[in-house]
C-alpha cells in the first residue's frame, strides 16, 4: 500500500471548540452547523431508514403507509430506495468516531446488525434495498436507475462503519456480498463489463479498493480490476476534453475509485487518472466564485460560464465529492492550492447549501440573478426551496449528512517532520510526534475592542507538549490574503518572506508555545471568465450575495470594490456582523455572506459598470 505523505489525524484526536476564549465563549458557525446535523441524523427512526431493507428481505410487511414512512427518493416505489441509509451509516460512524457519541454508536450498530439479519433472509450474501434482478436487468440493456449507485452508499456505509468504529460484523456483510459481485462480473467479457459500467456506478471502484486494503483477498483484487472504467479513463489520460456536457456526479466518485486504487496497489496509471481528472475538471475548466460547478448537474465548457448562470448551479453532490478528491490530492502532494480549493467550497457550497436552522438541504445554489436557493421539481409541483426531513432524501440529501459529521478531521494533517494547519477552524487536536504528546489548540481572537469591524482574521494556536520536541509546524496563508501576513511567537515577531497561496513554516523546540497568526483580509472580485464585466465578491473566503430580485447594474471600480461596498450593520452585542451595503447607488441594496441566505432573493454575479454615468 502506498504512504501518504500528508496524513489526516484520527477522528477523535481533534475537537471542534468554540469561537474563541473569553467569559461567554460563543459555539463557533462549525459547531452550530454540526449540532444541526447530529439532531437530524438521530431524528430518523431506524425502522424507517430499514424500510426498504426489510421489504427486499421479506422481513417487512404493512397494510397502511406507517408512521414517518421516508419518502421522495427512498419510497418503496423508486428504484433508488435505500441509498440514504449508507449516507447516514457513513454519518453515524464519523460523528460517533470523532465525538464518542454512544447514543449514535448504539444506534448505527443497531442498524448494521439489522443489515446482517436482512443479508441472512436474503440468502447469505446479498445485502440491498433493491432486487437483485436490477443487475441482470442492466446487463440485458433494460434502463434501470443506478443500480451500482445505490447498492455503493450501504457497502460504504458499511465500510466506514468498520474502518472508524470498528464493526467487525460491518466488514462480514461487506465480504459476504462482495461473493456475489465476484460471482455475477465474472460471467462477463472486458466489453460487456463496459457496458454496464457505462450506466452510472458510483463509488464501486472505491469500496473494492478499500475492501482490498484491509482483506488482501484475490478475489477483491479482481473485483476492484473489473470495475476499472476504461472507456473513461483512457481519454482521460489522453487528454481529450471527455468532461464538457457530462454528468459530473457520474464521474467524480468513479475517480475516486482510481484515487484510492493507487493507494492500495502502487500501480501509477490510478493516480495518473486521478491528476488527469483534476486538470480537466478545474485547471482547465475553472470554477464559479464559488468554488463549484456544474449547471443542471453537467460540466460547463471549459472557462465559459457566463451562458450558465442558473436556476440549478451547483450541485451539493458535485461540491462534496470534488473536495473528497481535493484531499485525496493533497495527501499525496501537500499542494496549498486543494487546501485553498477545499476552503473556498466548504463555506459556499457545504455551509451555503445547508439550511442554518433546519440541518436540510438546498440540493443546487442557484446562481441566476434573484435567485432562491432551492431543490428539484416534478411537472406540476409546486416549488420550494429546502429539502424536507422525511419526504425527499435526493442524493444531495445524503452528502449534507456526510460532509457535517466529521468538520475537524480536515484541519491538521501530519507529516514526518511535523504538522500543517490546513483551515482556520476553532478546534483542539491530540497529536504524538516521536513518542511525545502534544496538544494544538486554534482559537480566533474575536477582536472585541475595536472601534469597526476588524480587517484581519486572528488566529491563536498553543502548543503544549509533555516534554520538548522538536518539529516543523506548517501553516497554511490563504490566497485571499490582503496583506503581509503576520506571524508572532511567545510575543515576538517572525521574519521571513511570506505570500498568498503558500505555508509558513516554523520550526523549533516546542513545549508550551503560543503562535499568533494575523491574515488581513478583505473584498476581492471574481468575475466571470468569459464576462469580465460581470463580477461577484468576496470577503476573504465567503462569497456576499446581494439581496435584489433580479439582475441590476452596480457602479464602479470593480477592481476595488471597497470603493462602493461598505460595512453594514457591523455589529451586535458581543460580535462582529459579515454585511456589506452598497453606495452610489441608483438604488443601494444589501449584501450578506451566501452562507447567511435562506429565503430571500439574491444575486452573486453583477454587471458593474466603471462610469460614474447612471444609464
């Protein structure tokens, strides 16, 4: 198996904490947004997240719709019913992994031995929420939805559930099932696999590999071999431009199958896809300011973005998935730029995408001016916006569940001269380096006793260690940066060049340190690629949107937008507020971080005019 160079720590070695030390300390946006996640996870009733189980194993039987019945995508009706419960299972085991949640543990353990009776009525082996008939269905050319999609959420579920908490009984259904996969591939040539794995297989690739990592069995070697996906990866490698017009969750998980297919070989033609993958779908293609992609769930022609502003902008799903591949990256270069990626989509796709009082899902972010964020529609339906606890499960409905049950785990990864801080998240992480503990605790100064609204984001980290131990300790300067950063330790200050987009590295004897991190920040416009008249903004990391109902001209010079955006609304009680407000305006609207917006109508990219001539 091949060695990450840059390695997370354990889930439970890091702590999410809240905003900063002082009297009242305040829960952090991260804590907040993981309580609400947590509250929704135990909400469902485990009967219900069974349901379709229990109906493919004949072990559920009712002549009324039952209480809570889940609906939407896991009705008994549609083809993919069942893929949440894997969502959730992935959920349960990183939350209780990195909390020690017993409650939770109890419950996701409950679950995965209900798998297992379910697995026995069925035979032994087969362990899905839909027949086994879909497969062969597929394999005869009849359309069917995404049997490998749904059927890859409860193997990963199950796996996570082994590989963070433990559950022996989790790996048993997963190597009990996959005797069934290697039954049913083996009766087919290279062709006809590419065939059927032409129609959506979801992150079959991945589990393969990662059953294979822990099992070394042949058997999961093949089986991680024969869901190779050549037709799509050998243009990849080609360069051909194979992305433009895809459906872009078809492919992401498929390549992190080839990600972590060269972690458990070695064999360099996985990783070369993986980068190859990357190239295409960000290098070359560009991104939303947001740090998304994607319209109506497809790629966009490379950098040409304008002509797909809309209703259905970026998917949750698609956001997710690319920071998954980003870290993948990153453990094996230790590049700023996916850490720099990864910041940009967690707070305007992960935090934007989900509802700041409910927990749920906004399944795309529209991106059309007076937009509301929003969910798909059926002919006939009424629109709404936020997805509904128990009535929909969208496959979006189940990323959100996994990308807030472990926010510390991408924090600090460690290496084998020290540790990165990779995100400025309030956390505290348990670390050992040569033998000797250590405790990193990040909290940022709230700035409390400055007349308006601070221009830097401070970062305090203190670290404490048992006895002296020397290391380097990296620390990430974002590319938002407005300014030279400024580094101070134990009160006096570091020298060195420093610049947007890289590390500083500090390396001594640490034993009971106090770092201070200064990062000015402040407004930078983003406009579009291939409409450089039509910007959006951000205040560091966070994209604002502007509170209007359709699309209307902003004046002035883009390039400095401080220059018609001002601080709105700054303060209240004991703490800073995000919003900017226009002036010079023919009608001043104003602005809130995209995270902040729940129903009203907003707009991210503006026609700004540098005439001071109001047309």
């Amino acid at each position: 198996m091949m060695r990450r160079q840059y390695r997370n720590l354990p889930l439970d070695a890091v702590v999410l904490l809240p905003l900063a030390e002082h009297p009242r300390p305040a829960p952090s946006l991260f804590q907040e947004r993981a309580a609400l996640n947590r509250r929704y996870l135990m909400s469902l009733s485990s009967e219900n997240l069974l349901q379709n189980y229990y109906l493919e194993a004949g072990l559920w039987a009712t002549r009324g719709r039952p209480d809570g019945i889940h609906w939407g995508w896991e009705s008994p009706t549609c083809q993919l019913r069942g893929h949440f419960l894997g969502h959730w299972l992935s959920a349960a085991a990183r939350w209780s992994a990195a909390t020690g949640d017993a409650e939770m543990k109890a419950k996701a353990d409950h679950i995965v031995a209900e798998l297992a009776r379910c697995q026995e009525a069925n035979g032994g082996e087969w362990a899905g929420s839909i027949p086994e008939k879909y497969f062969d269905w597929l394999a005869r050319g009849r359309w069917v939805w995404a049997p490998h999609y749904t059927v890859h959420k409860t193997l990963m579920g199950l796996f996570e559930m082994y590989a963070y908490t433990g559950n022996q009984q989790a790996l048993e259904i997963m190597v009990r099932w996959a005797r069934w996969f290697h039954r049913w591939t083996g009766q087919f040539s290279r062709t006809q696999l590419d065939d059927i794995l032409d129609v959506e297989t979801g992150g079959m690739l991945e589990v393969w590999a990662d059953l294979y990592a822990v099992t070394g069995e042949r058997e999961h070697r093949e089986l991680l071999e024969r869901y190779d996906r050549p037709r799509l990866f050998e243009r990849l490698l080609e360069g051909s431009d194979v992305l433009t017009n895809q459906h872009a969750n078809t492919t992401i998980p498929e390549i992190h199958g080839a990600a972590r297919a060269w972690e458990v070989t070695g064999v360099d033609r996985w990783r070369q896809i993986a980068e190859a993958y990357w190239r295409q779908a960000v290098t070359a293609r560009g991104f939303y300011c947001t740090g998304g992609q994607t319209c109506g769930e497809y790629w966009t022609p490379p950098n040409e973005l304008a002509a797909r502003l809309g209703e259905k902008t970026q998917e949750h799903c698609t956001v997710y998935n690319m920071m998954r591949l980003a870290e993948y990256l990153y453990r094996w270069t230790g590049e700023v730029a996916y850490l720099d990626y990864w910041e940009r989509n967690l707070y305007n796709g992960i935090l934007a995408q989900q509802h700041p009082q409910t927990g749920m899902v906004s399944y795309f972010l529209p991106l059309a001016p007076g937009a509301t964020k929003n969910r798909p529609t059926l002919p006939r339906e009424e629109k709404t916006t936020w997805g509904h606890p128990t009535e929909d499960f969208w496959c979006c409905h189940g990323t959100l569940v996994q990308a807030h049950a472990a926010p510390g785990a991408s924090v600090y990864y460690e290496t084998d001269d020290g540790l990165v801080v990779a995100q400025y998240i309030p956390t505290a992480a348990r670390w050992r380096f040569q033998g000797v503990p250590i405790t990193i605790t990040q909290t940022h100064d709230p700035q409390l006793d400055r007349p308006h609204r601070p221009s830097a984001l401070v970062v305090d980290l203190r670290v404490r260690a048992e006895r002296p131990v020397t290391f380097r300790l990296r620390i990430r300067l974002p590319w938002w940066l407005k300014g030279k950063p400024t580094l101070t330790l134990n009160g006096e200050r570091l020298g060195g060049e420093v610049s947007p987009a890289s590390f500083a590295t500090v390396e001594r004897t640490w034993q009971d340190d106090h770092l201070r991190i200064e990062l000015p920040r402040g407004l930078t416009p983003c406009p579009l690629p291939d409409d450089p008249e039509r910007v959006a903004f951000l205040d560091g990391p966070v994209v604002l949107a502007g509170l209007c109902a359709g699309e209307q001209t902003l004046y002035g010079d883009w390039e400095h937008p401080e220059t018609f955006l001002v601080p709105d609304n700054e303060r209240e009680w004991r703490s800073w507020k995000p919003g900017y407000r226009t002036r010079g305006q023919e009608r001043n609207i104003r602005f809130l971080p995209l995270y902040e917006i729940i129903d009203e109508r907003y707009t991210v990219y503006f026609p700004v005019r540098r005439s001071s001539t109001r047309a």
